[in-house]
C-alpha cells in the first residue's frame, strides 16, 4: 500500500511540478479559466527565466508593427515622431495544454507572470508616452502573443535640398540591449508587402507626410568581441511630403511677383514711376519672404533649393532696380555726361548690342557733319576770297555779316552734335543693358519652371 501511494505521489509531481529543464503540459480539472489558471500558478515562478528547455536554444521572437500615424517631423532636430502599434510572437516552452480538456485554446493574464523580451528600438530618442498594456496572451501550443502601441519619436538623417519635393528614409531597429544572438534571435513575423498594405489602410493622420513602403533587413552586429552578435530587425520607413501646400503658398506669389517684375519692363525707364514700383514689389516680397519663413524647413546640414530660388528672386528684383535707377540717370542728365569709354562701347554697344537685337551704327564724325551743315547753308563762302563785281552794293555787305553769323552758328552746331552724340551712346547702353537683363529674367523663369516640372513629375512617378 505504501509503494502504491509512494508511486500515485511521484506522479502527481511528475505533472503539476515543472522543472526547469522539461516541459509541462497542464491538467485541467475543470474546463473553465479558473482551473487553467490554478493549473498555470506554478509556471509563473519561472517568470524570471527565459522560457526554453536547453539553454542553449535561442528564443526565436517574431515581431512586426503598423504604422498608425505620422505625428511630425522636425527638420532642425532631425526627429521623426510616429505611432506604432507593435505585435510580438514568441514559444513558451515550459507549458502546453489540451484545448479541449481545459475549455479554451488562449488565456490573458499580466505580463509580470512571464518573461518577455527586451526589445527596443535603438533609435529612440524620448520616452514612450504611450498607455501600458498590461497584458499578454499564451496559447494552448505554448505561443506568447505580446501587442502594444508606442508612440517613438526616433533619429532620422533628413535630406531636405528637394523640398518641398523631398523624400525621407527613416530607420526603426528591433534589438535586444543584454541578450545575444546565440540567445534571442528576431525575425520578421509578416511580409513587407502587408505591412505596408495594412499601414496604409489603418493610418488615422493625413497630414503633410504620405507613407511610401515599409521594408526590413536583417542585421548582425559584433558585441564586444569578435566571436558574439547582436541579432537586429531594421526597418525602414519610406515617407513622402506632400507639396501641395508649400506650392500654393510659396512658389505660386514667388512667381507671380518675379512675373509682374518681368512686366514692369514694358514701363519706360526714364519714367521715375518705372522705379517706384520696383521698390514697392521688392519690399512686398520681402516681407512675403518674412511671413512665409516659417513654412521653410531649418536645418544646419544642407540649404534647400527652394531657398537659392527665392534669392535668386529676389537678387533679379533689386539688380533690374538698380538697372533702372542708371538708365534713369542716364536719361535724365545726357548732356552732362563724359564720353563713353572704349571698353564699353565695343563690348556694349558693339557685342551686347547685336546680341540683344539693338545693333548700334557708327555716326560720322562730328566736325565732317558739321561742315557739310555749314556747306549746306553756304557757311563755308569766304568773303575775301568772293570774285565779284567791282561794285559793291549794299547786297554785298548784308552776305558778309550773313557770313560772319553762319560761322558762329557752325561752331554751335559743331558742339552740339559732340554733346548729343555722347549721350546717345550712354542712352543706347542703358537700352541694351535694360534689354539683357529682360532676356536674363525670361531665361530663369523658363529654366525654373522646367526644373519644378521635372522634380515634382521626378518626385511623384518614383
């Protein structure tokens, strides 16, 4: 009797008493969650170990997230916020049980009552303000199911130069900080094709940033020494910004006032109006520029494109007003003006005339025309040397005084024509330069137009 009770006993220990280095699979009496749960009081004693039978058999722990949100991206921290909703699968192998026996395949119970893994995203940069879950699911086979929401603001190496066209590659790496490689191994527990399908479809925030693909790669890293690893799940989070707002709000009045600058050439220089409104549309776009400035992304790293377009808008307004503002003076005090030098006239008037349409041609000198003049009116007749009659009458000496005027007004005319022809050039060279600035602006809008067309088709099409 006593060996038949000695034996009822060894094997009462057999099943409800687990040892470390064999598995139990749990009776239950009832098959309710009460007698599952009594059934399971003495695996969690072994909530500090992890849950393998050989401790040299790593614990393969599956993972995958969804990406619920994009909360916000800070260019100048260089911080990407999300939030995620994280699933992790791992195998108990210290329990099992009949789902039928004990009425149910899955029971939820405190995550303190098991060992669950040190996971954590490497690049996280702030605490997780997500709500704790405090549960955790076992299977009837052994399977650990863990599932909780974390909002991670992480690093993120931002490459701003195409905004507002630009394009981000984020990084989330899963890793273990204490256990090895030959102890805990990650892997991927859904495709990148889902996960990316999924977040699309659950993402709750539809703000400046659209989610492109969600991709993983496997990463081994040495720890410590050549012989230990690091096993790592990196995922990488492709993100594209949504343009629209930024063209409506600062390329679209950048180009509609460097186009109404353009127009402003039409006006004619000498006009003092022509200038005015140049200064008012400079300082219109200087304070749009102020007003605009927080749209623009901050960061040491790299200058956008965007912000080059806007100086080089900007360098355009105040070089045509400078423009303006010679030509006006030149207009304005032609006759008070030195000859133009000979370096100007021949790269100016000659080169840069014919290039811009406005061939300059060479007047006569000014003497030669000033004699033909003379001649024409008979300014040239000498008196003294006249063959005349004997006679003179007082017809003869009305063409001397006549005479004596005419030379006079020859040397008027002659510096007349020296004055008007100096200023013309100057006038001509306004013209031609207020010509070749005319073309410059046509040539970098067409050229700023078809690079913006051909980022955002470039941006959108990849």
């Amino acid at each position: 009797m006593n060996l038949l009770s000695m034996s009822l006993t060894l094997i009462m220990l057999l099943v409800f008493i687990p040892a470390p280095c064999s598995a139990v699979k749990v009776n239950c009496s009832e098959p309710n969650q009460l007698a599952l749960l009594e059934a399971l009081k003495p695996i969690f004693k072994m909530a500090a170990i992890r849950p393998v039978i050989n401790m040299t058999t790593p614990t393969d722990v599956r993972l995958h997230f969804l990406l619920y949100g994009i909360l916000g991206v800070n260019e100048k921290a260089q911080l990407l916020t999300t939030y995620l909703w994280q699933t992790f699968w791992w195998q108990n192998e210290f329990v099992t049980w009949d789902p039928v026996q004990c009425g149910t395949d899955k029971i939820t119970l405190p995550r303190e009552n098991f060992w669950v893994p040190d996971l954590f995203i490497r690049e996280f940069m702030d605490q997780d303000k997500a709500p704790l879950v405090p549960y955790v699911n076992l299977h009837s086979d052994g399977q650990m199911h863990d599932a909780k929401p974390s909002r991670v603001v992480s690093s993120c190496n931002l490459d701003i130069y195409t905004f507002p066209f630009d394009k981000q590659d984020c990084t989330l790496t899963f890793g273990s900080l204490v256990n090895l490689a030959s102890d805990m191994t990650v892997s991927q527990s859904m495709s990148d094709e889902l996960i990316t399908a999924k977040s699309k479809k659950v993402m709750t925030t539809l703000g400046e940033w659209e989610l492109l693909s969600i991709t993983a790669l496997k990463l081994n890293h040495h720890h410590e020494s050549e012989h230990t690893y690091v096993d790592e799940l990196q995922f990488h989070i492709r993100l594209r910004r949504r343009s629209t707002l930024y063209v409506v709000n600062l390329l679209l009045p950048s180009i509609f006032l460097i186009t109404v600058d353009l127009f402003s050439f039409l006006l004619p220089p000498q006009s003092v109006d022509r200038s005015s409104f140049k200064m008012t549309l400079i300082l219109g776009y200087t304070v749009f520029l102020l007003i605009m400035n927080d749209l623009l992304p901050i960061t040491g790293n790299t200058i956008p494109i965007i912000n080059v377009f806007f100086s080089l808008c900007l360098a355009l307004m105040v070089a045509s007003l400078l423009e303006t503002i010679v030509i006006t003076k030149l207009l304005l005090s032609s006759k008070n003006v030195s000859p133009v030098p000979y370096w100007i006239r021949v790269l100016v008037l000659r080169i840069l005339g014919r290039f811009v349409g406005m061939p300059w041609e060479e007047v006569k000198d000014a003497d030669t025309r000033g004699r033909n003049v003379c001649t024409q009116h008979g300014c040239d007749v000498d008196p003294h040397e006249e063959k005349g009659s004997a006679v003179e009458g007082r017809a003869l000496q009305e063409l001397r005084s006549l005479g004596g005027d005419l030379k006079v007004l020859r040397l008027q005319v002659e510096e007349e024509f020296g004055s008007n022809q100096s200023s013309k050039e100057w006038i001509q060279v306004g013209y031609i330069m207020d010509r070749l600035l005319f073309g410059i602006y046509l040539l970098f809008l067409c050229v700023s137009f078809i690079t913006i067309k051909i980022i955002w088709v470039k941006s959108y099409n990849q």
